[in-house]
C-alpha cells in the first residue's frame, strides 16, 4: 500500500509547521496513487481536515498539439496516454505531481 507510504510522508511534512488541523493539497491526475485514494488515506491516518485539487494532465506532442491527453489506461504508478490529434505518445508536462498547497496549523 504505497499510498500509505506518500501520506505518512505529507504528514511528516505537514507536521514541520506546527500542529496541523487542516492540510490542502495538489494532486495530480497521473499522480502515483488517485486523489481520492490518497485522501481516503490521509483521513484515516489523522484527524485534520483534507481538501484537494486535482491537477489535469497536460502534454505537447512532436505533432503540435498541447493540452489534455487521452488517458487510456490508470492504475497505481502507471498509465497509458496518447495524443488526441495524432494517437502518438505525448511528452507529459504536468499531473502527476503532489503537492501540498498549505497547512493550517492550531
């Protein structure tokens, strides 16, 4: 269960501001573990409260094209995209990030 392993580390990071009550996050769309799953986790590891964003997939291929891939396949530390235009694997600029955005402490 790596996604215990990615929370303890946030927690660890979160806990270098004081004592926290409230953590907002950045997880991206490709991240390693899904956002839903990681603040699942998150919430049965603390009792502070855990919001997110989900940061979207973003490419440019060598065709021209930049935005949202199409995501062909998700799983834990994998996926599968490709080029909408062209059906080309695309170079992935941003989503698979996380990040914590802020933590409010007591």
């Amino acid at each position: 269960m790596h996604e215990t392993v990615i929370a303890k580390g946030i927690i660890k990071e979160a806990m270098k501001h004081g004592s926290p009550e409230e953590i907002n996050l950045e997880i991206g769309e490709l991240a390693h573990v899904p956002a839903y799953e990681l603040a699942g986790c998150l919430k049965q590891l603390v009792d502070w409260k855990i919001t997110y964003t989900e940061q979207v997939a973003f490419v440019s291929c060598d065709c021209g094209f930049s935005g949202h891939p199409t995501v062909l396949e998700r799983g834990h530390d994998s996926f599968l995209i490709e080029c909408p235009e062209c059906g080309s694997v695309p170079k992935l600029l941003a989503g698979t990030e996380i990040k914590i955005v802020s933590v409010k402490v007591k």
